[in-house]
C-alpha cells in the first residue's frame, strides 16, 4: 500500500511566499519539495532549527491594516 499524504498548511505573508517562490524557481525546485527536504533533515537529525531563539518560538510581528483609523470613530456618535 502507498503512502498516504496530508495536506500542510501555514501562514505566510503575501511578500514573503513571492520571495520563496522566486527563489525556488530560480534553484528550479518547487516550494514543496524544498520545505519537506528541510523537514526531512530535522527528522533524520542532518538539519537544525531555524527562527527559533533559545528558550522559545519567535512569532513574527503581524501589522494591522487598519490600525491607522481604528479609534477614529466613537460608539454612539458615528455609528
């Protein structure tokens, strides 16, 4: 019987998956194919762990769009 495969989705922000993309078409590979070749070398031992500091995960900064109207408008007075 074949190996059964699952689905593996992440968060990633709009530039940083252009970014990826165009590196891994210009190393002629697929997005893919070089994420499971890393995973592939945490699990056989060969690899190390990037973007994590000691003693923790590090999460990156998300930005929020409409921060820059958010407390423009009052309950009760605008809406």
């Amino acid at each position: 019987m074949a190996n059964k495969t699952r689905l593996f989705n992440i968060r990633i922000t709009y530039d940083k998956h252009a970014r990826f993309k165009k590196y891994a078409e210009e190393k002629g590979l697929s997005m893919g194919g070089i994420l499971l070749g890393y995973i592939d070398t945490l699990l056989d031992g060969t690899g190390e762990v990037h973007g994590f500091e000691e003693g923790g995960r590090v999460t990156a900064k998300w930005d929020d769009p409409l921060d820059a109207i958010r407390d423009q408008y009052r309950p009760g007075e605008d809406f």
